[in-house]
C-alpha cells in the first residue's frame, strides 16, 4: 500500500474571450435553421 498523502490537484481553465459569443452565434444560426427545414417541410 502507498502510504504517501495524495494531493488533490484542482484544474483550473481561464476561457479565451470570443468563444462564448461565437458559441451562442452557431447555436442561433443551427436553430434557425433546424426551424426552416422544419417549417419547410
């Protein structure tokens, strides 16, 4: 058995600024799309 103290090693993630806004602009542009194809058929 090991009997050394395991550290719990807490991981961190700064987020690149953009990448919220790009994200939320994808979501708009597939749901207006999902919506016409929807609407379409």
């Amino acid at each position: 058995m090991n009997t050394e103290k395991e550290e719990r090693g807490d991981l961190t993630h700064e987020s690149e600024p953009g990448y919220k806004t790009i994200f939320y602009v994808v979501l708009l542009i597939t749901f207006l799309y999902l919506a016409l194809i929807w609407v379409a058929v």
